[in-house]
C-alpha cells in the first residue's frame, strides 16, 4: 500500500479505445457512458458516481507532461482503467514553492497546474499493469510510457447524493473491499 496509486479488483471492460489513438499523445473528453452499466453499477453500491470521463493515449517512449489535475494541490483523486502500456511508470513529485507554479487549461479544456520540470523531485513511483487503480492526482504526477502503447480512462468521482468530489483518502475507504493487496 502506498498512498499514491491503489490496484482496484474491478472486472476488466470491453471497449475499444483504439478511436484515441493519435501521433504520439492524446488527451480528450470521452463519453460519460463508456465505463459501462456493470461498473456504474459497482460504484453505486458504494455511493459513488462518475461526473466526468478522459480518455487519453500515449505512443509507445512517449511521456505525459509533470502536471497536477486541478488549480490546486490537495488529496484529489481519480479512479484510471489502464489498458495496454506494459511497464509504463507513473511517477509522483514533492511539492514545490507556489511562485514556481503555473495555472494552465488542457486541450481537453481541464484545467491543471504546470511546473517546470527542473523544479520537481520524484517521490514515488509504481509500474502499472492492465486494470482500474484509484490514483492521487492532487500532487504533481506524470506517466512515462516504454514499448506498448498505452490507453487511459480516468473518470471524476463523487458522492452520488451530495455530488461532492471524493479524496483519495474517501475513495480509499469506499472502495476498501475491491482493494487488490
Ligand atoms: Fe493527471
């Protein structure tokens, strides 16, 4: 256990992302349908529902950029199903000073905070196999792809009846029984 990246037993979809492959990185909104009604329906089980879906794609050596989700640093999180990719390595980075910070927007129109990549220090890293992982994405992050390509659905998470956004540290405690460890 780590308190940056948590494997999920959840049963793995049967969709087709190939439509996200583009030159050598993608990143787009995708349908909010695409997860599936067996996975709405595991979610729903414990309270949660999906308030938006990515779709993103990286080309095999290709990385995406040191980024944040968001305009702020915080215990955000987002649930990801990772498909292909063999050996791809997600990597977390220590905090940094606020002047060395920059607000941007994505061109899936989210909005993230920059870093130049000089400023950062690695905190932890994991390699990620084919499946669904609750991933923190309220610390600088990024995804180093090596010899496969690799697809990425990541999904916003909130309580389905007060539609608050989940933390890492709620969804960690939702999801306790489909844990992989
Ligand atoms: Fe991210």
């Amino acid at each position: 256990m780590n308190n940056y990246c948590t494997k999920l037993k959840f049963p793995n979809l049967n969709v087709d992302l190939t439509s996200y492959r583009k030159q050598h990185r993608n990143h787009i909104r995708a349908p909010k349908d695409i997860m599936g009604s067996e996975l709405d329906d595991i979610l729903l089980s414990v309270g949660i529902k999906l308030f938006w879906v990515e779709a993103f794609y990286l080309d095999k050596n290709a990385d995406h950029t040191i980024h944040c989700d968001g305009h702020e640093l915080d215990d955000k999180a987002k649930l990801n199903y990772v498909v292909g990719g063999k050996d791809s390595l997600m990597t977390w980075y220590t905090d940094v000073e606020p002047s060395k910070i920059e607000k941007r927007t994505s061109w899936a129109n989210t909005i993230y905070l920059g870093i130049n990549t000089d400023d950062i220090t690695p905190t932890f890293s994991t390699t990620m196999e084919e499946g669904f992982y609750i991933v923190h994405v309220g610390k600088f992050h990024n995804v180093w792809n090596k010899d496969e390509e690799r697809y990425c659905l990541s999904a916003c998470l909130i309580d389905a009846k007060t539609n608050h956004r989940l933390t890492f540290t709620e969804l960690q405690i939702r999801l306790k029984d489909y844990i992989d460890d």
